[in-house]
C-alpha cells in the first residue's frame, strides 16, 4: 500500500456558492441581488451594468434576465 492510496484532497473553508435569487435586496425577482451576492459586488453595480446592456442590445438582455428568473432558484 502506498502513500497515495489514503490521498484525499483538502476540505475547503466554505461550501461552494450557488448562484440563487435573493429575498433581500429585490427590486422585482431577486436575480441582480443574487448575481451580485454571488459575485462578491454591489447589488448597483450589477444593476447599472444591466441597464447599460438592455440599452446597447435593445432590449435583448431583458430576456437575460426573465432566463434567470426562471433558471435561479430562490435563496
């Protein structure tokens, strides 16, 4: 028996994130609350950036967003 027979990888300190909509926060379904959560930014931030996006593709990332109201469960 080897060294190698009893490896296991180390623990992490936190359980993975998941990317969930949020209660707290909300505008209307939580899901620029979540993204920002999740990524570690301001919920404003993340809700600028989804304004400018819906403006420069027309309306397009609007669908983005009802994707990941339905897509998201809630957190």
């Amino acid at each position: 028996m080897s060294n190698y027979d009893s490896y296991s990888a180390p623990h992490s300190p936190s359980a993975p994130r998941r990317l969930t909509r949020r209660q707290q926060d909300k505008m209307i379904a939580g899901v620029c609350s979540g993204v920002a959560a999740h990524l570690g930014v301001d919920v404003t931030v993340v809700r600028l950036l989804m304004v400018a996006a819906t403006v420069f593709t027309g309306g397009a990332a609007i669908l983005l967003y009802l994707a990941g109201w339905w897509l998201m469960p809630r957190g």
